[in-house]
C-alpha cells in the first residue's frame, strides 16, 4: 500500500509539466491561492464524508501542492 501511494505521488509530480504548460498558455500564475483555497475546502468534503481527519488530510494536500508548485518553478527555470 506504502509503494502505491508513493508511485500516485511519483506520478502527480511528472504531470507538474503539462500543468505548468497549461497554466503558461491560460496566462495563470503557478500560485492560485482562489484555487488552492476551493481545493481545500473540497477535500475537507471529501475527509467528512469519508470520516477521515480533516487537519490531517489538507496537512497532506497542502505537502503535495507545495511539491507541485516547486516542481513547475524548476520547470520554468529551465
């Protein structure tokens, strides 16, 4: 279970490229703290209704956004 959730993390990572990509042809800025901000509130939806720890769940959303997010900087630095 350990190795799959690690292989999901692997795989949001590399899709930084085609949203950085995006984001560059919709003219978004890499930070949309209105996005980040509906996301969240969607996963505390999502943790209610699965009876999962809210605080925990976006302390783990919020880690893989910021992964995203470096991910798609280092991209453009490029």
């Amino acid at each position: 279970m350990d190795e799959m959730l690690i292989d999901l993390v692997e795989k949001r990572t590399l899709l930084a490229r085609d949203i950085v990509n995006a984001k560059l042809v919709l003219g978004i800025e890499i930070e949309d703290k209105k996005r980040e901000a509906y996301i969240h509130e969607k996963i505390k939806q999502i943790a209610r209704e699965k009876n999962i720890d809210e605080v925990s769940l976006t302390s783990i959303i919020k880690i893989l956004t910021d992964m995203s997010k470096k991910e798609q900087k280092k991209i453009l630095r490029r």
